[in-house]
C-alpha cells in the first residue's frame, strides 16, 4: 500500500474520475489537504480513509 497518492489514485480510490475529484473533494473544506513536494501534490492515504470513515459514521 502506497502512503502517499497522487490525484488520479485517489479519484481511483474514492470511484470517481480525476476531473470528479477536484472538483467535489479538494474543494470540499473538510477533504483533507495535500501534501506538496516539488510541484506535485499528493494525499496521505491515511487522511483520506479517515475522512472516508468519518463520513460514513455520519451517514
């Protein structure tokens, strides 16, 4: 398991298309935010689950 994902992992992971992605979750205040080395973004696999769970502990 990958620590660190880039855009288009985690659209895979959370079923949706990169352009999905941006606009739905990083704009979302409550998604969590990246990580950036160099120019590139990434996200911690383990915010993104937590977020994930979180949310469907709401449902």
């Amino acid at each position: 398991m990958k620590l660190l994902l880039r855009p288009e992992e985690c659209a895979t992971l959370l079923d949706c298309g990169k352009t999905k992605f941006y606009e739905d979750f990083v704009k979302n205040p409550t998604f969590p935010k990246p990580v950036i080395i160099g120019k590139t973004k990434f996200w911690k696999f383990v915010d993104i689950d937590e977020w994930v769970r979180g949310l469907k502990a709401s449902a």
